[in-house]
C-alpha cells in the first residue's frame, strides 16, 4: 500500500491496488479491463470452490463439538445424578465404571438439542426484519438494488429474495430466510448511498451467499445448541449447590447412598463442566459465525468473479462511524459487519461474531484480488 | 431359520449398494434438472434484452439524428436475434453476438450526448440494460457451474458408474469466442 493513484475520471486518489475508483466507481486499470485474458488467468487462479469446501468442513467439524459438548454434560450430570439418587453405592474405585444414568444423559441431551433445533427451524427468521425495522421496497424506489439482487440470484441459481431497506446512515447489511424460497435481503440507505454498483454486488454477494449457503439454518442450529447448554450448566449449577452443602440433607432424607470420596471428586467434575461447558459452546457458536462469514465472503467471489468490490466495500464498511441503531445479540450474527462497533484484530476476537475486517480483505485477496 | 452373521453382513451391504445407488442417482437427475434449467435462464435473459431494445432506440432516437447508420444497425441485430429466439445456442449465438457488437457501439457514442445521460428515462433504461447485460453474464456463469458440477459427478467415481448404468452424459459448457467477452461498456455516472 501506499502508493496511489489517480482516477483519470474525477481525480480521486485511490489506492494503486484498487480496481475501480473509490468516487465514481470507474475501472482505474484500463489495461486489466481492456484485456478479457487477465480476467480468464486471474480466474484461473481463484480458488473459491475448494475455499467454501474448507469452510464447510470447518463448520460441520463445530457443529458436532457443539454437540459432543452437549452430550458430555449430559452424561456428566447423569453420572451424579446417579450417585447422588441412584441405588448403587458409589466409592473412589467403582465410580469410573460407566454410568447408566450418564449414558441417558447424554442421549437425553442430544435428542432434545436436535428436537428443539427442527422446533426452532418452523419461525424466527422473520425476527431480524421486524427488530431492525427494515421496510419492503418496490421495484420502482430501489431499482438498482433489486437489479443487483437479481443478479445475484440468477448467478446462484436460487428464486429472488425480497427486498429490504433499513433507514440509517450506518453501513450494513443483512440476509435471512431458513429455505432458499423464502429469503430477504435488507441493506440499510448509508450502504446505498456510499457504494457504487459494484461494491454493492459485492455485499449482495455476500448475503445471497449467506442465503445459498443456508447460514440461517447452522445459526439457528447453533444458537439452540448453546441456549440448551447453559440451560443445562444452569441445572447442574443447582445439582451441585444442593449436594455441596445440603449433602447431608440428601443423606438425613433417607437415601443417603452418596459415597464419600467418590462423590466429591464426580461432583468436582461436574462442578468444571457446569462452569465450563457454556463458556466454550459460546466460543464454539462465535467460531461457527466467523466460519460462515469467510465462507459467505467466498460464495460472493464465487458469484461475482471480482473480488475488488466486495473488498473495496468491506474497506469502505471498516471506516464507519454511525452506529446501528436496530442491532442486539440475537441478531448480530446476521449482518455483514459487526453492527456494534468496529472490532479490532487483537481485542476481544474469540467472542466475535465477525472475524477482523483486515482478516477478510487479506481472505478475499487470496482469491485473486491481488 | 436362523441368519449367519456372513448373511447378515451381505444383505446390509446389498442394502447400502441399493441406497447410495438411488442417492446418487437422485442427484444426477437434480443436477441435469439444474443444467436444463440454468440453459433455459439464458433464454429468459436474453429475451429480457430483446426487449428493452425497442424502448431505448425510441428514447435516444430524438438525440442521436446523426447516428442513424448505428441506431439502423442496433435495430437490425435485434430483429436478426429475435428470429433466434428458442432454437437453442448455436443459432442464437451469432446473432446475439452481432447485437452485442452494435449495442457496444450505440453506447459508446452515447458518450457523446450529455444530454441523454441527464435524461432521467435514459438512465433508467441504461441502468436496465447494464443489469440485463450482467444478468445474461451470471446466468451463463450459472449454467457453466452447474455443468461442472454435473460433470463432476459424471466423471468421478464412484458416480459414474451409476451415471454410465443410466445413461447420464456430459453436459457441454457454454462458450464464446473472444470477441463478444469483451461486453458492451455501460457507464452510468
């Protein structure tokens, strides 16, 4: 970087790697434009497909620690439960041996996360529309936009989704619709007014990415996944409350079967789970939504073939300063940049639902943006 | 009577070879439904562009009285590319492609005219060439991942073997030559 150049359009510095003025949106390389030989190499070079394979690996690979996660404490607290209620009696030397009631536990667990997920996938994608306010447009207000949603439509091969826009001079957008039939797309008017065409069709790339690659179903999936979690952890908390101290009480009660050392180190255990268990689904889910945000940013690319829009529009979206005013958690993970506030690269990653805006710039330059 | 476990073990696997073959099978049909479809989107667009032709010849007519060789031959291209319309690409492509040429033309000496790009209806109607123009590029582009993606499974293995018992053939990618690569510049601003 560093070095610019000028737009022989309307003479805006520009940076000498970007592909279109960042003013007036003009192609600044002529040669690259004029030449379709630079664009067929460049595409050549682009390896968007193995790219989103990565990704999906990745997510898949999160999704069943989420879900062994689950069943761990499941069995955990199956475990103890057993020892602190069953009939066996439990000492240092038997209590490794597996437990029953662990083992329903963990199945308990697993049926319920799947059962509550398919409950989770019949609604709740409309939430994000009516929360951030977003309103339907008509072809004839936003023509632009519905062009370029079209076409991106048409590049995936998916039905067109509606059509959204959010009153607010913040820079973002949003994608949601748990079936490819059924999806929206909202950008907010700051987005609008700020991007040239093609930096727009880079980020309606991104959220018919986000649609094709069915994002609202894993986040849906995911965020039941860790809501049962700490549901659970919230459970075992009290199991371990009641036994630590009122352990006499279950043993005065009558059913006083809880073995001394054996019990103490099965409640240890679940003690770490209990407090751990939920911090790391947490950390787990956030990974999943950076996954997804690679792997949308990589499906825009796949779509456009030009990476120069979307990064020069992710550029554009790292130097806002208006805040969101419709953004809360359990909807952030929709838009295309953190809509809280600009997340730096060292602060507070691992709980991010957005990897670093530099991170996806450089991602998107390895897909041949140069 | 009783099964072995040898038994037990080749009706299961008699079981999966019949499974994955219907699942394999399925997506071959899905994948040549997607490559039939993603043909017939080209068609759509392409028709989408025949149209909007009449409308913007009439709205720059007015301008452009020196430019009637070039507005002749846009109208002339047009006409030749309708008659094309349905009877598949090899007979399309010639003629969309002498209309991309002359349409490339037209816009290149709209250039010229600042007070058609002022005209607010002009605008409109570049803005909904340049997006018809894109559209036709995507919905190649669509056909052309959908090819490969049906090739793909046409060729790899184990698929092939199902897609050789049923008759599935390779899909042939969309091409063109050079020239009309280079589309029509619409610049907006």
């Amino acid at each position: 970087m560093g070095a610019t150049i000028q737009c022989p359009d309307c003479g805006a510095a520009n940076s000498a790697r970007a592909a279109s003025c960042r003013l007036c949106g003009d192609p600044l390389n002529a040669t690259a434009a004029a030449q379709p030989g630079m664009q067929q190499k460049m595409l050549r070079r682009t390896d968007f497909v193995s790219a989103a394979r990565a990704n999906s690996r990745a997510t898949t690979r999160l999704v069943l620690l989420l879900l062994f996660i689950g069943g761990l404490m499941g069995y955990v607290l199956g475990w103890n439960l057993e020892i602190f209620l069953g009939e066996t009696a439990w000492e240092l030397d038997t209590i490794w041996f597996p437990s029953a009631w662990g083992a329903w536990g963990a199945t308990l667990m697993i049926a319920a996360s799947l059962l509550w997920t398919l409950i989770a996938m019949k609604q709740g994608d409309r939430i994000v529309l009516r929360i951030t306010g977003a309103r339907q447009v008509d072809r004839d207000d936003e023509p632009i936009l519905h062009n370029v949603v079209e076409e991106m439509a048409i590049a995936a091969g998916i039905p067109k989704p509606q059509v959204y826009v959010i009153e607010t001079e913040a820079l973002n957008a949003f994608a949601t619709g748990l079936t490819l039939r059924r999806s929206a797309i909202g950008v907010t008017r700051g987005l609008l007014d700020t991007l040239n065409r093609d930096e727009l069709q880079g980020v309606v790339g991104h959220e018919v990415g986000h649609i094709v690659n069915l994002d609202m179903r894993y986040a849906t999936a995911v965020s039941t996944l860790v809501g049962l979690i700490a549901l659970v952890a919230d459970t075992a908390w009290r199991v371990v409350y009641v036994s630590g101290r009122g352990g006499g009480r279950v043993r005065t009660s009558g059913s006083g079967r809880g073995g001394g050392g054996g019990a103490a180190v099965a409640l240890l255990i679940l003690f770490l789970v209990a407090a751990l268990a939920p911090v790391f689904a947490k950390l787990v889910q956030m990974a999943v939504s950076r996954q997804r945000e690679f792997l949308a940013d990589a499906t825009s690319v796949r779509l456009t073939r030009n990476p120069h829009g979307l990064m020069s529009a992710l550029g554009k979206l790292s130097q806002q300063a208006a805040p969101f005013p419709g953004a809360n958690r359990a909807t952030q993970h929709l838009f295309i940049v953190n809509p809280f506030k600009h997340f730096p690269e060292k602060a507070s990653r691992l709980m991010a639902t957005h990897p670093p805006l530099e991170a996806r710039i450089r991602r998107l330059s390895n897909l041949g943006g140069e | 009577m009783e099964l072995k476990l040898g038994q037990i073990i080749v009706i299961g696997l008699i079981v999966l070879l019949v499974g994955y073959v219907i699942s394999a099978y399925n997506r071959l049909v899905q994948l040549r439904n997607q490559v039939r479809n993603g043909w017939r989107q080209i068609d759509v667009q392409l028709k989408r562009r025949h149209d909007l032709i009449p409308n913007l010849v009439e709205s720059v007519q007015g301008y452009m009285s020196h430019e009637r060789e070039t507005l002749r031959q846009v109208v002339e291209a047009r006409a030749r590319a309708v008659e094309t319309e349905g009877k598949g690409p090899e007979e399309a492509n010639p003629a969309e492609q002498l209309l991309t040429g002359a349409l490339g033309r037209l816009f290149a000496l709209m250039e010229n005219y600042p007070d058609l790009k002022a005209n607010q209806s002009v605008a409109n109607l570049m803005e909904e060439l340049a997006s018809t123009e894109n559209r036709i590029a995507f919905s190649r582009q669509h056909y052309n991942d959908s090819v490969m993606a049906k090739n793909t499974a046409v060729e790899s293995f184990p698929s092939n073997i199902v897609a050789r018992l049923f008759g599935f053939r390779h899909a042939t990618y969309f091409e063109i030559d050079t020239q009309e690569r280079a589309a029509p510049q619409v610049s907006l601003r």
